[in-house]
C-alpha cells in the first residue's frame, strides 16, 4: 500500500518522490548510534553496509518504529510515524513495513501458509488468496502445509520474502538476510528479494555487513560513515 | 479459524508444545474432576439415601438410637438395635392415621447377605410412591407358611441364588461357615433391580425367623423357643422393626411425641428422611475438608498453567519479537497470552468430566454394592457450571504473569541472529 505519491501505469513514480525521510535521528544507548539524515526514494534498493554490532539493525528498528529515537523525525509513506502512538504504530507496521530478518524467524507453530496469512489479518485486510499464489508463484506449492522445520533454507527465505510482500508494503527492510550463507546463496537471496520488491514495487533496504554481495543495489551507504560520523 | 487471529495463533502454539501442555490439561482434568466429584457425589448421596424410605415415613423400633434403627431396617445395615413386643406393632398398625405398618426382623444371613423376615404386605400392599416389587419371569412372592424366599437382584447375582436354588441361612448378619441354620429354604422369586437396598437383602417369612434353629423369643420378656407344629402365641413374638406409612406429617410429629418423649420402650425415627440427613450434617465437617482440598487442587492446577506458560516463556522470546515486529500489538500479545492459558483450564475442564465420569463410576459401583443404593451420578450440579468458571478464572489469571512477560518484550533486543 503506497500513501501519499502517484504511480505511472508502469508501477514506477512519476517523478523521484521521497518515500522515506529520516531527519536528524539521533538514537543512543551508552554511547550515539544512530546520528544523521536520510532520504529513500520510491522503488529504490538501498544497501547499508558495516561491520556487525556497528547500530544497522537499530536503525531498521528505528524506522519500524520497534524503536523510539531520542530525537529526529522519521516521515515514512507521508506519515510521522514519532508521533503515532504504539497501537497505531504497530498497524502501520503491518501495513506499510515487510521485515525479512537475519534468520528469518518464520514462526515455527505456524504452516508455510499460516505464516504468510497472518501478517495479511495483522495488517486488518483480508485478501487471503494472495498469500497461496505468492507462495506457489514461489515454487512453495508443496510446502504450504509444511511446518518451517520441515523446510531447507532456501524454501525459508522464499517464505521469509513472501511473507514480507504479501501486504504490498511500499517498504521492506531485511535485517542481514544473508548472514551465515555461503556467496552463492547470499546471491540467490538478494536476487529473490529484489525482484519481488521490484514487482511489487516496493523500496528497499538491505543491511548487510558483505559489501561484495550488495554491490550492484541503487545506492550502497556505509553506514559508520552516513550515521556515525555525518552530523 | 482466520491465520493469525489470536484463537489461531493460541492454538497453534499449544499445538506446538502439546506434550507439556498435555500433562498440564491432564493435571487440570485431575483436579477439576475431583472438585465435580467431591460436590456431586455428596450431593447425589445425600439426596439417594434422604430419599431412600422406600415410601416409608417413620420407622418404629427398639429404645436407642434413632440413626441406628433407619440404618438398620430401611438400609440394612448396622446392627438391630434390638427387637420389640409384637404387640407395639400391632398397636402401631391399628392407630388412626397409620396406613400400613409393616413388620421386618433381622438376626441372619446367606453368605452375608442379610434374610429379613417380613409379611406379604411389603410386597403386595406398598406406599404409594414405594419402587415396584417385580418379579423376574416365573417367580412369585413366598407362601407365608413355607420356607420360602425372594431374593434382591443384587444378592441374588452375587450369591448365585437362582429360582428354585436352596440354601441354609446362617446366624448373625456377619456370615460364619459355622453358624449353619439346619433349616433349607428354596427361592421362589428373584425380584428385578430396584435401585435401593432392597436388592441386597434376601426376605423370607416373618414366622421363618421365629422358627430358625437356636432363636429365642421374648416378646413377654421369658425366653421362649417355637416348637415345629404349634403356633407362636402372640404375646412372645418380637419384631426388630416396623415400618410406618402414615397419612400425614401431624401423625409423625404426635407419635414421635408420644414414643419418643413420653415413652421408655421404644423409638420412632420419624421422618426418615431427617435422620439420614443428620447424618451427612454430621459429617459436613468431612465434606467441607474434601471441599477445601478440591479448591487447593484446583488452585494447583492453575498453578501448573502458569508452570507451563512460565517454562516455554524463554524460548519463545524471539517468537514475540517477531510477532511485535510483524504488526502484532503489545495488548494483542498480552491477549493471546492470556487466551493460552484459558483454553489450557478450558481443555482442563472439559476432560475433567471425563476424569469426574471414571471416579462416579467407582464411587457409585462401591456406595452401591456396600448399600444397595444407586446415586443419580449425572443428575446436574451447579459445581459442573461454577468449576469449570472457576477453573477457566485461574487459568486467565495464571495467564497474568506470563502475558505481562510477553507484553514487556524487548523487540529488538529479540530479533537478532
């Protein structure tokens, strides 16, 4: 669900719009982590590189609104999401965000189906048959009944991508969705996640600490250097 | 049930850790089954021996106690508490008021089943609202004048009295090999379940107890033994008890003040069903501890909810996380939690009629074949409205703690690798 801009027939915008601005986010534990200013264009891939433990995650979880800044707006689809409170919040989340995770966390007591069904009630809407043609578009159409032990890794990340589409969220985060794979996979992955994004028309961001395997994204942001050190 | 819907993801994850779960609804099903079971099977014993007088009102005996008497002659158990003059019963009999007065006496047994001797009249001239005395097919009721007996459907199957078998009484209600009556009666009439006491007891004659080997009368007060071919004469007869069906509560209430406060001989235990219930209020303080014990069951059972909730918490932190970071709400969270533990207790509560269903069986089996009385085990009970509720309440509350748990989350510091 894309708020607030116009799409040509083609699925792309008209002309560059914003569809996410991060002004002056500052976040800190014991010590800044996140510090600076960001805009995302529509459609756009953007990778966020770094070393591990360097705050990349924290800034998906910013900009999920899992977490609170300290300071800073964060303006995603035309909506402040600051200024929402933690139920609208956590709406908004299931309609306008897919989160890909670094192990991708399908929820083990849920079938391959199940999985993908339950963000579509999360998000209020009901169009329940898009869940089992993404799915089987995936090639799952055996596994829908499968439970996510039963599945190999490769049949979890097609989940784990279709479970973030499913919503047709005009933004997807994936939180290191290619950690712990060998560079065939982690290749496999992103081409999987990028293409649907692409399809359903959907901005993303990749955090990823491989800088080898993001290298062909719209934009590739250091992330010590654009958060850390900018402002 | 919609993916993702709280009662969906509930499910599921029960589902998911359906051994400890399992345990936990049968802990659950132990409990609330015994708290059905302490309730309802004192409730249906107190109304099956209440309502157990066969249509009798009063019971008219020997001086003592007037438990003893009802327990003795309408439940037949216990010991006589002794016998009375013949004549008692025939001026009881012949009162105004009185309906029917029927004589019972007690002192022998077949192979501890008791033998009562009494009059036809019990059989062919019953209280109004007495169970029907039938008859298995080809029986009939004994010939006054004969040794012959008609026997409880119960004793009749647990002795192997058939129709037409013969048999030797012994001495005392306690069966004794070596107590043998020397005289044979023959069954004549194996009477159908009646669901009280009576299909236990194995009746003969009234003139069969005066007459058996080594029985003594003393209905005059000497010592006086029946002799084969001469008739008893009336002053030495005895009775160990009458039973009295009476017009009207008035005629109780004068007897009782007549026998019971102006009299030295004899006792009326009147109404029936206000002696037994003495009994269980007398024995409340016994209920009330097994009462106490079904709350404190219960209570541990919804403390092994929240033991099982509490145990799988650890491991489905990520769980939460996820869900939280898929769009879940933290009161949603909380809910389902919530929702978790309530059907743990109600799936608790639904086996527990199963469990409630095993321990009536057994409790109804033993009350009935020490007694003879039947309790109406699936009667309703407000306890099979008010456990399962109560039940389903600690289950939500049990759901607290964890819930609040899940509800207090740290999202991110979950969703890492």
């Amino acid at each position: 669900m894309i708020i607030g801009y116009q799409l040509t027939p083609l699925g792309r915008p008209e002309t560059a719009l914003s569809l996410l601005e991060l002004n002056h986010l500052r976040k800190s534990f014991d010590h800044p982590v996140v510090n600076g200013s960001f805009m995302l264009e529509v459609g756009e891939h953007v990778a966020l590189t770094g070393p591990s433990g360097c705050g990349k995650s924290t800034l998906l979880h910013l900009i999920s609104g899992i977490l609170r800044p300290d300071s800073g707006t964060i303006k995603l689809a035309g909506t402040e999401i600051t200024t929402l409170r933690e139920g609208e919040l956590d709406l908004f989340r299931a309609k306008n965000i897919g989160y890909v995770f670094q192990t991708f966390h399908l929820l083990e007591s849920l079938t391959t189906l199940e999985n993908v069904e339950s963000v579509i009630t999360f998000a209020g809407a009901n169009h329940y048959p898009k869940a089992r043609k993404i799915l089987e578009d995936m090639g799952l159409k055996d596994k829908l009944s499968s439970f996510p032990h039963q599945l190999s890794v490769g049949q979890k990340q097609r989940v784990a991508v279709a479970r973030a589409v499913v919503n047709e969220p005009p933004l997807v985060l994936a939180d290191e969705p290619t950690a712990n794979l060998d560079p065939p996979r982690a290749e496999g992955v992103l081409k999987l996640l990028r293409d649907t994004c692409r399809r359903a028309n959907a901005s993303l961001i990749v955090v990823s600490h491989d800088t080898r395997s993001v290298q062909d994204f719209d934009r590739v942001i250091d992330f010590r250097e654009h958060f850390q050190e900018a402002e | 049930m919609k993916s993702g819907s709280l009662l969906h993801l509930a499910w599921r994850s029960l589902q998911r850790h359906r051994l400890a779960n399992g345990i936990t609804v049968f802990t659950t099903a132990l409990a609330v089954g015994l708290a059905f079971a302490v309730f309802a099977i004192n409730a249906q014993a107190q109304a099956a021996f209440v309502g157990g007088g066969n249509g009798y009102d009063a019971v008219l005996g020997a001086r003592g106690s007037q438990l003893q008497l009802v327990l003795n002659s309408v439940f037949h158990l216990e010991t006589s508490p002794g016998n009375i003059p013949w004549s008692l019963y025939k001026a009881a009999a012949g009162r105004p008021g009185v309906k029917r007065a029927v004589p019972l006496a007690v002192g022998d047994n077949y192979r501890g089943f008791r033998l009562v001797g009494t009059t036809l009249d019990f059989f062919t001239n019953p209280p109004e609202d007495s169970p029907p005395w039938k008859l298995d097919n080809g029986g009939r009721f004994f010939d006054p004048q004969r040794r012959e007996a008609v026997v409880g459907s119960f004793a009749a199957r647990e002795s192997g009295l058939v129709l037409g078998s013969r048999f030797h009484p012994y001495h005392g209600l306690v069966f004794n090999e070596d107590e043998r009556h020397q005289e044979e009666y023959v069954v004549v009439g194996i009477l159908e379940p009646t669901n009280t006491p009576v299909d236990r007891v194995i009746f003969i004659p009234m003139e069969g107890i005066f007459r058996m080997e080594g029985h003594v009368l003393r209905g005059s007060g000497e010592a006086f033994t029946a002799e084969s071919g001469h008739s008893i004469p009336e002053e030495h007869r005895e009775v160990s008890a009458v039973l009295l069906d009476l017009a009207n509560p008035q005629i109780g209430f004068s007897l009782s003040q007549q026998i019971n406060r102006q009299g030295k001989v004899a006792t009326l235990a009147f109404p029936i069903g206000r002696v037994v219930s003495e009994v269980f209020q007398k024995m409340g303080w016994a209920h009330r501890i097994l009462a106490l014990v079904s709350y404190l069951v219960l209570f541990i059972a919804g403390s092994s909810i929240l033991t099982s909730l509490v145990q799988t918490l650890g491991s489905r932190k990520k769980e939460f996380a996820v869900l939280r970071a898929l769009g879940l709400s933290r009161r949603r969270l909380f809910s389902l939690l919530i929702l978790e533990s309530s059907l743990l207790a109600l799936a608790g509560s639904l086996a527990g009629f199963v469990v409630y269903a095993v321990l009536v069986f057994v409790a109804s089996s033993l009350i009935r074949a020490q007694t003879g009385v039947v309790i109406a085990v699936w009667t309703f009970h407000p306890v099979f409205i008010w456990g399962p509720a109560l039940m389903l309440a600690l289950g939500a509350v049990a759901g607290v703690l964890p819930a609040w748990k899940a509800y207090k989350t740290d999202v991110a510091g979950h969703l890492g690798g």
